[in-house]
C-alpha cells in the first residue's frame, strides 16, 4: 500500500494537526506538551458536525478528507522504534479487498469522479464491477484466500490509483519486514504473521469507530463493508450521488 502520489483534490478543511500515538515508545514528552484527544472522540465530534450541516454532502466528504488527513500527518510524526519496510512499488498487501466505512466509499467515489482522467475512471469502474462478479455470494475469508487473483481494483503497476482517497486501512496498515508480507500472500500460509506496530493500527481504527458511532447515533447506516462490494454497489445505482444524499437521509443502501 506504499506509493506516493500529490493529491489534486482542493479546498479542505485543514487538518486537524498530528497527534501522539499510545503505545509508540519515544513519545511520553510530546504526549505531554499535546493536548490529549481521544480519536474516537474527536471524529465521533467531527463527524457529528458535519452531519448536521445544512448541507451535509461535502462537510461530510471533507471531513472524511480532513480524517485522511490527519492519520497521515499522526503515523508520519510517530516515528516507529524499528523502521518500516514499506515503499513505493511495495504493494503484497494490496491483493485483498479491505474493510471500510461507508465514508471512505463515498470519499473514494468522490475522487474518481473528480480527479481521475476519465479513461482511467472507467477502466476502475470496469474493474471493480468484474471484480464484484468474481466475489459475488462470497463471505470475508473466501474472498480472503481468493486474494492472490483478485488485487484491489485500484492497483495498477505504478502503485496505488486512488492514493489520495485510499482508505484509512490502507495507511495505518504497515510492516517491518515485507518478506512476512510476500509469504502471506505467495506462500503456503495466508496467516503468516505480519510483523507491525499495534498503535498504528489502533489509531485510525479508533477514528473509524468514533465515525461509525456519529453515523449511528445519527440514524445513518453505519459500519463496515467490503471496499469492493460496496464501490459496485453504489456505482450499479447510476448516480452514488444520488444514492449518498438517500444515505444521509437514513435509506439503508449498502445493505438493501
Ligand atoms: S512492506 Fe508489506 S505492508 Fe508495507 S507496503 Fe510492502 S506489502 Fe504493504
Ligand atoms: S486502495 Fe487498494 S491499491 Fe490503494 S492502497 Fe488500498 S488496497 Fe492498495
């Protein structure tokens, strides 16, 4: 999941600015002179605002970017006790389909629409619906295993085509080592295991959550769908955006 790409998307709220991470040796003095904020916490706030804005569709996907933003500013000031084996053209752990919030759905249609070059935007579209096709009536560990012929519809041989709208897994996901990475994919075991820092990981799933709260106590569908089902889902619609503004309005369309 490590390429580098410039975001083209403008006008964002700024980011909300990097905080400690618990559980990152090195830290104590920083966590000290930052003003502690729970994650959860704070997007569940975020979120919640944005959600009772006037109009709710682009405070909602800002947002979404803001919480982007602010994870990889977060990983990028932490840094960890050993270094990260990840890069650019380093990408065994893209051939899966990840867990993500209706957010990052809508936030990845977003740039699609509005970023990608057209022919680009329909060749992912092309992808994502066959895709959709292969892992049709499959559960999460089937589509698991079926990882190794059925990579993210997003990558391509230059890396990550939706780099700036990736979800939240997808840049808190990292390893020490990528051979741990290489032989869960190619080898014999698909649960080798992949040598990480646990607070990495935890931070943005508290995001998530405190976001996936906001959605519910809203009366909003909430929690996690299979990136790829849930792109086909809202693309087959016609007009996500459409599909989007039923969602704020309580129409439950990821599960219908
Ligand atoms: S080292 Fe592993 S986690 Fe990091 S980019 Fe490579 S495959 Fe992904
Ligand atoms: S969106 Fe897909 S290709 Fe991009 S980083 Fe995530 S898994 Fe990899």
């Amino acid at each position: 999941m490590a390429t580098r790409k410039r975001s083209r998307r403008t006008g964002h709220r700024k980011s909300s600015g990097a905080q400690p991470l618990r559980g990152l040796p090195g830290h104590a003095a920083k966590r000290r002179s930052a003003a502690p904020s729970a994650p959860f916490e704070q997007w569940r706030a975020i979120l919640s605002r944005a959600l009772c804005a006037r109009e709710p569709e682009q405070e909602v996907l800002a947002a979404v970017q803001s919480a982007m933003e602010h994870l990889d500013a977060t990983l990028a000031a932490n840094i960890p006790p050993k270094p990260l084996d990840c890069e650019r053209g380093c990408h065994f752990c893209c051939h899966t389909h990840v867990s993500v919030t209706p957010l990052e759905t809508f936030a990845m249609l977003d740039y699609m629409d509005a970023c990608m070059e057209p022919a680009d935007r329909d060749a992912a579209v092309s992808r994502i619906l066959a895709l959709c096709e292969d892992i049709r009536g499959k559960g999460h560990r089937e589509i698991y295993e079926m990882r190794r012929v059925t990579a993210c519809a997003f990558l391509r041989e230059e890396g990550c085509q939706n780099y700036p709208a990736r979800p939240i897994i997808c840049r808190s996901w990292h390893c020490v080592n990528r051979t741990y990475c290489q032989m869960a994919l190619t080898g014999d075991d698909s649960d080798a295991v992949i040598e990480n820092f646990p607070a990495r990981l935890d931070y943005g799933e508290q995001m998530q959550r405190g976001m996936l709260c906001a959605l519910e106590e809203q009366g909003i569908e909430s929690g996690l769908v299979i990136s790829t089902k849930a792109l086909g889902k809202m693309l087959r619609t016609g007009d996500w955006r459409r599909a989007f503004r039923a969602w704020l309005s309580g129409d439950h369309v990821f599960s219908r």
